[in-house]
C-alpha cells in the first residue's frame, strides 16, 4: 500500500470509529430522527471518501502492473473493479 493513502486511510477509519460511536449514543439517546439521519449520511460519505482512498491505491499498484501483464491478468482487473461497483457480469 502507498504510505501516504494508507496514513489517510487510517485517519479517516479512525473519523468514522468516532462518527460510529456518536451515531450510537443518538440512537440510544433518542435523539431527533432528522439528526440521527444526518449523522448517518455523513458516515455514508465519509466510506465514500475511503473507498476513493482505496481505489487511488488500487489503480496505482495492483491495476497498474495486472495490465503491464496483459492478458488473464488484465482482464481479472477488470472484472474486480466492475464486480466492486456492480456494474454488470462479464460473463
């Protein structure tokens, strides 16, 4: 993993870990639902903000040198990225 997307990587799981427990204690405190809610979407693009993260490092090492290797290698590539975002079966 690059060095540098994996101490972001982290710092945003360990956002998210806070974010989590907060969104408990609403959950428990009964808080308003609209706030809950809110809370809840933020956690939604907090992981989106990670998956981005992941991706980068993905595209950058893997992906890279799978097509460098062509074949097989490059379609299997492929094939994860389209199954990660569920985009259709390359049957």
């Amino acid at each position: 993993m690059i060095e540098d997307i994996k101490k972001r990587a982290l710092h945003r799981t360990a956002i998210l870990e806070g974010q989590l427990r907060g969104l408990s204690k609403m959950i428990e405190n009964e808080d308003y639902c609209m706030d809950i809610i809110g809370q809840s979407r933020a956690i939604q693009k907090a992981l989106e903000s990670l998956d981005k993260l992941l991706l980068e490092n993905h595209l950058r090492t893997h992906v890279t040198h799978m097509f460098e290797q062509g074949g097989q290698e490059r379609e299997q590539a492929v094939a994860e990225l389209l199954k990660a975002y569920d985009v259709g079966n390359r049957g």
